[in-house]
C-alpha cells in the first residue's frame, strides 16, 4: 500500500525559488476541412454503385477521442439511410475499456456515441472469429458482430504511433489489424512485439481485407488543435496505399513543442482520449518500447505528470514515462484499466510508477532536483495542458531567448511568477 502522505525531509526543503513564467503561442498546422456532412455526401458517391437497401452495416469506433468523429459518423449514417442501408455501431478498439463489453461501452458513451445521439443501434461484444494465420501462424481475429454483418465500416484517425515506426502506425490498417480484432486479436498481435508491428500490422489487415467484407474506411487526419484537416472515405482495395500516404500528412500535422532543451517539463493531464500512451511520444521523445524514431523533439530531463483526464476513467498507462507525478494521479488510477492495457500491449515500462509527490508544488520541485546541476531560479520549464493540446504553452523565462528567437513561438502577455494553493496545487490555466 502506498501512502497517502509521503514526507521527504531534506536540507533546504523542495520548494526553491522557481523562475517567472510567459505564456507562449505556437504556431502549429491549423488547416482544416470546410464542411464534415458536404465531403461525407460526395465521397459517399463513389460507393453509389453498390446495392445497400437493407444490407447491415457495422461502423467500428475506436477508443481514441477525435473532436469531430461523432459528426463524421452521423454523417455516414444518415448516406447509409438515404439508400436503405441498416447501420449500426460497434465498439473497435481492441482491449481499451478494461477489455469488457461494458468498459467499451462506457468509452462510446463517454464521446457522446449513444442510440438515442446516434440513431441507430449499438451493438457490443467481445467474441471473435479467426479470419486468417499470419505466415507466423499468428491468428487474424474479427468481432463477431461485424462478421456476420453485410458489410464492415472501420472508422480511424491517421497518426504516427507511439510505440512503433513504419508505413502504417495508427489508422485504418491498424483498426483492422487490432481495433476490429478486439481483445482476443490485440493481445495476439501484441504478443509478437512491438519490434514485428511493421510487417506484421499491414499483413493482419491485407488479410483482414481479403476474408472481410469491407464497405470502405472512415480517414481522418487533424491538425494541430484536432480539428479535422483532412477526411476521405477509402475503399478497400485502396486501403493500403492511401493509410501510407495520409500517414505522411499527419506526420506534419501533429503538435510540437519548438524548445531545444527542457530541464522539466510539467504535463497537466494524460489519457488515453490524448493519446494511446497517454502522452504522445512523438511530443515527448519518450516511449515504452525502445524504438528508433521518437528523438526529433527536444531534449527533456524530466517530466512530471500533475492529473489524468476525466475522459481516460482512471486507465494511466504510460504514467511509467513520466519521473514524478502526484497523489491525485494516484488516487484516481483504475489499476485494472491500466494494467490490462499494458500487459495486453506488452509495453510493461509504460505501467511502472514514477516517484510520488504529495503536491504539485512539491512535483516540480523533486523534478528539478532530478536534473543535475540545475539551480531551482535557472531551471528550464514548459508546462503543458496535455500532449495534443499545444497552442499555448508556459515557458521559464530562462528560454526567453530562445522563444524570441523561433520564427513560430510569440510571447502572448507579460511575465508571471507561478503560484500554488494552500494545498500546494498549481494554479492557472494554460
């Protein structure tokens, strides 16, 4: 049992003076699409040539919180009806949700996914049929409820991946691959490691095409305030191609931080609706896996997580990437949530715990004194809301220089000192 107050007696106390603050904007990619339902309604004509009147249709939806994906699905939904079609949702997403049909179904509710916002019905479980064998003899799995369904919408957001590099990372083939596998198929696929994901993610999914009856795939690509820049519906036989090539556009899409080096960086929140790792390792440069590819942000001595969001209801993985965190993280972590998703995964580094502090305060002052030879009033801090949400951004005015001299970050506002609480919380919003 881990205690609720833990106290840490040292010469001087944690609490050096920090230095004042200035609130930085980056200029991030900020394209973005004119009108969800007009694109959903044109690219629905490129499918008018099959017959749907009265065929079912499963829409698979994922885990991950995609701002504008419940208009994007009602759009399809109501093209679906135009022509007769019967469409219904399933939870796609692997092992998310404590790997249970009502975990899952929590996830969907939590984005506003119900029959009654939805129109249509929902339909949940977590059995599976074998489609296939990889040339391993590892098994290909389908949920059985889109199987035996006429056709089979996945429905997916284009973005590197957090564990792994290659062609394909997250999206529609990785949705076959995994999301549409549910539990039993994640944990098949993940068995293998990471380090095999390249090949064997788009070897799941060319089978997966060839034994399921694919309608076509929901593409989605944000930008920087995950907003959609980007939405296309794909047909099966271009699956492949297209993944790959809307890949390279998320690739300049997603958010950044623009600061060389970082001695701490202070991350609000964390959660699997920010990111499958709950803090993107294309922003932080950390992940659970020792994969190549995560290093061309900046450097960051420590990071100190302060809270989980509401959305990710208490699953914590990737809490092992961070060095501190506090006891309200703690206390709001659903162990079970965590550790399935991680031990599903593989990825047993993202599930270990980093030193707790009792307060925010005391969070960013064990941070510092974890980055040798750094002075509390000379440290170089960002704070940050989360890893997808990095328009404005605190900085230390220890980077002034550096901020002043980046063509994209602008100083928005004067100096500020920090300020804690009477319960040693961090104030203010970025």
């Amino acid at each position: 049992m881990i205690p609720k107050h833990i106290p840490i007696p040292l010469p001087g106390g944690l609490h050096g003076p920090l230095p004042k603050f200035v609130r930085v904007e980056q200029a991030l990619s900020l394209e973005t699409v004119d009108n969800v339902e007009v694109i959903i309604t044109e690219e629905f004509k490129k499918f008018s040539n099959i017959d749907l009147k009265g065929k079912s249709i499963a829409i698979g939806v994922g885990s991950r919180g995609i701002k504008q994906q419940l208009q994007v699905v009602q759009a399809v939904i109501a093209e679906l009806k135009k022509v007769g079609a019967e469409p219904f949702i399933i939870p796609t997403m692997g092992s998310h949700g404590g790997g249970s049909i009502k975990g899952q179904l929590g996830v969907l509710t939590s984005y506003g996914f119900t029959e009654g916002a939805m129109g249509v019905p929902i339909h949940a479980s977590m059995d599976v049929v074998e489609l296939d064998q990889l040339a391993n003899g590892t098994p290909v799995f389908c949920d059985k409820i889109a199987s035996e369904a006429d056709y089979i919408i996945a429905c997916g957001r284009i973005k590197p991946h957090t564990d792994f590099r290659g062609p394909h990372e997250s999206g529609l083939v990785k949705m076959l691959a995994i999301g549409l596998a549910k539990h039993t198929g994640a944990t098949a696929l993940h068995f293998n490691g990471f380090d095999n994901f390249k090949e064997m993610v788009p070897e799941a999914a060319r089978k997966f095409l060839s034994k399921a009856n694919i309608l076509f795939g929901i593409a989605m690509v944000e930008n920087s305030l995950e907003d959609l820049r980007h939405l296309e519906l794909v047909a099966p036989a271009n699956f492949m191609e297209r993944d790959a090539a809307l890949l390279e556009l998320a690739k300049s899409s997603i958010p950044q931080l623009m600061i060389n080096e970082i001695d701490v960086l202070v991350v609000d929140q964390i959660g699997k609706n920010i990111s499958g790792a709950g803090m993107d390792p294309n922003v932080t440069g950390r992940t659970g896996t020792d994969m190549k590819g995560f290093d061309l942000g900046p450097k960051i001595g420590r990071i100190m997580v302060r809270d989980l969001t509401p959305v990710t209801e208490g699953n914590a993985t990737g809490i092992g990437n961070a060095d501190v965190t506090t006891q309200k993280v703690l206390a709001q972590m659903d162990w079970t949530k965590t550790y399935v998703n991680i031990v599903t995964a593989g990825v047993l580094d993202g599930g270990k715990m980093p030193l707790i502090a009792n307060t925010d305060q005391d969070a960013i002052g064990i941070s510092i004194r974890g980055c040798p030879g750094v002075s509390s009033d000379k440290a170089r801090i960002v704070r940050i809301s989360n890893t997808l949400e990095m328009t404005h951004i605190w900085v230390s005015e220890t980077l002034i220089d550096e901020v002043n001299a980046h063509p994209k970050l602008t100083v928005d506002g004067t100096p500020f000192a920090v300020e804690f609480g009477d319960d040693g919380s961090l104030l203010g919003e970025v």
